[in-house]
C-alpha cells in the first residue's frame, strides 16, 4: 500500500498525480483508517484533484514561460475552455496539469 503521508511529507507530488482517483482515495482512507463515507466528509471528494491543481501551480511557478503560455490561451479562448475542458474539478485539475508540463 502506498503510504500517502510520506509521499506528501517528501514533496512527491509526481507520484500522487500519477495515482489514479481510486488508487488515491483508497490509499487516504487506509492512511487513517476510515470508511468512504469518513472520507468524502472529512477530506471531500475532490481532495486529490485539490493537491493535483496545486501541484500544477507548484510547476507553474518554476516555470513563468508555461503559465504565460496558460494566459495567453485562456485570455483568448476562457468561456471555450471552462465548457469542454475546466468544466468538473478532475477536468480543471487536468487543465493546469497539461499547460504546467508542457
């Protein structure tokens, strides 16, 4: 099992963005010991789209090129971007993700 608080305690954000949701959530809930329903409560149910979307700002941040490139693209195309792709907290996460690692 994948020990969650190592991983974040190391700044590993690769390996947590690499997870899938249900890889994730599973790993959280044996890291303390609660039922889904514990889970989606305590943490919600976005919780790792959360730490994805801060990774990417993480890598923006390293990168100034990518997130002009990120301004320039949504300043022309912002209401396109938010229906097809920004449109669920799995798809904004996604979003930064794509243009953070380009």
């Amino acid at each position: 099992m994948i020990n969650i608080r190592e991983l974040l305690d190391n700044n590993d954000y690769e390996t947590i963005r690499n997870m899938d949701k249900e890889e994730f959530d599973n790993a959280m809930k044996e890291e303390h010991g609660i039922s889904q329903d514990e889970y989606e409560v305590s943490y919600g149910k976005y919780y790792k789209e959360a730490l994805d979307l801060c990774n990417a700002i993480r890598i923006f941040a390293e990168n100034p090129d990518n997130l002009d490139n990120f301004e320039c693209y949504i300043a022309h195309h912002f209401p396109v971007w938010l229906e097809r792709w920004a449109n669920s907290p799995e798809g904004l996460a996604n979003e930064f993700n794509r243009f953070a690692t380009m």
